[in-house]
C-alpha cells in the first residue's frame, strides 16, 4: 500500500530498540537535525544520543573520519558499556561501512553498528536492523532473535489489517469525550454486569495504561471484572523491567491481574486475548494498550470502551465495533524515563466522576 499519511521511521525505530538493548550511548550517523525530536525524547529515558553532524561536504567526501572521531570522545567522556553507530539516509546514499569506523577507531567498548535508513515502507525494518548485528555480537540470543521478528511480523500484520496502516489515509482523531466514556463506563462496572478489563500494551506504555485498570478497580473495587495485562517476563532487558516494575506497582495498589503474554507480544497477542474473552463470557470488555490487535470477532456483542494513544486509530477501532474509543494523546512523551506507573488523563477522569457520583 502507498501511504499518503506520515509513517514512522525506521531510524528511530532503530534508536529505540538499542535502548531497550540497554545501549548508552547511541551515534547517528548523519545530519545534526535527523531524529532530533526522539532523539531527545530518548535522552530522557537514559539513551545519551550523539550525532556526527554531518554537512554537505561530508555528503560528497564521506564521514567515515569524522565517525571514528565522536566514537573515540563518546567513550572517554561517557565510559558507556554498549554503543551502536545508528546509520541514516546520507550515511546510505553516501556508502558509509559503519563497522570499518568501529574496527578503526580503536574503541573497546562493545560497539555494534546499525545499516540503515529512512527508506523503508515498514519500520519494522529499523528493529530488524539493529537486532541482527546485536545477535552477531551475542548481545541476544538467535532464538530471541527469531522471536523478534515473528512478533514484529505479526504486529505488522494487526496495523495492516485493523490499525493505522490498514488505509492509505486515515483522519486523525480525539475521540470520544473522557467523562462521557467514563461515566459509562462507571455506569456498566455498577450495573452488577460481568465485565473484562485488559491491557494489552506496546512496551513502556504500560506505564500510562495500567493507571487505567487501577482507576476501574479504585472507582469499583467489588465490580464483576476479571483484570487482565500482557506483564510476563519476556523480551529483552528493558522490556523485562518494565513489565516487572509495572505489575509491583499495579499489585502495590491492590489489583493483581492475570498475566496473558509480554509487553512486546501485544501485537500478537490479540487471539489469546479473544479466547480469553470467549471463556469469561463478558457483557462488557474495557480495552487499553493495542486494542486493535483483538478481531473483531471476539468482540461481536460485548459493549467495548476502548483507549488508545493513536488518534488515527479512533476510526479503526470505530470500524470494529467498539462504543466508543478514547485517546491518551500525551501518552508516549510521558512514559519515556519512568520506571513506575504514571497517572493517566482517562484515569484521573475516571477517578473524578466516579468521586462526583
């Protein structure tokens, strides 16, 4: 499909998977201006980003001396354990041998390099680029290599099908009023009907979106629901972390839910969370996180809330059928550099109304 609408960026997406494989310092390879803006989102969740800035003479002469330079000043002026050399489009068009700049530059620290750039139609392609070099390296297994790639495959497949990529334009949205989505919601947990609540969330997102379980559980703490999160332990190291940090803190206030899947299996994660749904029979599901990755037939004839942090997911997901669709708008910028769960504005609504009522 050709897209009309922005996409995001295998680069980044390259930048953010060596965070997660606990990479301190990471060097983009090109322009001062590629990436900033995650770029700097990054730096707050602990990535120190460098850049070797590089200019149009650098454009037509290579960069390769000037790449060997940042390297060698990133490890005496950090002392990082692990780097990675981020490539971009200019290093691309330019022919840039990451690793020829890494072998050369005398370096010790664990440095892997990362051939890649904007080009690519899918971003999955950005975590494949940097998750095949930090197999080589033994940074990861190559049976969690393969697993990656399986479950990048089958997130893909869940944007293609029901997600943002599902169209070649799709309008962005805030959908739903908050306090009208949580005065129903509020109103079916008090109905005395049997509910679901689950989240099935992308990785550190899970830090926001778990708040919204917990603000169901405060505002209905002998409601009919089964609670459900994607926290077992799997994946790599940050993703670990998080899962463990974010279920200590959702036990620490008193909801304990079942485990179904690992933060990076949300996309998945969608037919065992469907099955789950079959077995509990519920009159009413409350889904966070990716709640397209679910089919819709899993959802037929259970009144849906859902909460998402893509406003060009509101129309997917009114397509599936679900009642209504909130959006945490704020949402990714606001979990980048926590390590325990965060309030999030559907919840503090929640949590609001149900004080009113």
């Amino acid at each position: 499909m050709h897209y009309i609408q922005p996409r995001p960026s295998s680069i980044v997406a390259a930048l953010y998977t060596a965070r997660d494989l606990e990479v301190d310092v990471a060097i983009l390879h090109g322009p001062s201006g590629c990436s900033f803006k995650h770029a700097r989102l990054l730096e707050e969740d602990g990535l120190r980003v460098l850049t070797t800035s590089l200019a149009d003479n650098e454009f037509i002469f290579g960069g390769q001396t000037v790449l060997e330079r940042v390297l060698k000043d990133a490890e005496k002026d950090f002392s990082p354990k692990r780097m990675a050399v981020v490539g971009t489009c200019v290093s691309m068009i330019i022919g840039e041998d990451l690793r020829a700049a890494i072998d050369s530059s005398g370096i010790t620290t664990p440095t892997i390099g990362i051939d890649v750039h904007a080009g690519f139609r899918e971003n999955i392609q950005g975590v494949i680029a940097a998750l095949e070099p930090a197999a080589e390296a033994g940074w990861i297994s190559a049976d969690e290599l393969e697993r990656q790639k399986q479950l990048l495959a089958a997130a893909n497949e869940v944007e293609r099908l029901r997600g943002a990529a599902s169209k070649p334009y799709i309008e962005p949205s805030r959908g739903d009023l908050k306090h009208l989505a949580a005065r129903r919601l509020l109103d079916l947990a008090r109905s005395g009907k049997k509910g679901v609540a689950v989240m099935n969330a992308k990785k550190e997102t899970a830090y926001m979106f778990a708040d919204e379980l917990i603000a169901l559980h405060d505002a209905c703490p002998d409601a009919d629901i089964t609670y459900v999160a994607n926290l077992e332990s799997r994946g790599l190291p940050k993703v670990r972390t998080d899962a463990a940090n974010v279920l200590a803190g959702m036990r620490e206030r008193g909801l304990d839910p079942e485990l179904l899947g690992a933060l990076d299996e949300y996309g998945a994660n969608g037919d065992a969370v469907g099955e789950r749904l079959r077995e509990i029979k519920p009159d009413f599901a409350f889904l966070v996180g990716v709640p397209h990755a679910v089919p819709q037939e899993y959802t037929a004839g259970i009144e849906t809330i859902s909460v998402t942090n893509g406003p060009r997911q509101v129309a997917p997901l009114k397509d599936l059928g679900h009642a209504m669709v909130v959006v945490e708008v704020d949402l990714h910028p606001k979990t980048l550099g926590v390590r325990s769960i965060v309030e999030s504005e559907f919840g503090a609504v929640l949590r609001s109304v149900a004080e009113e009522e």
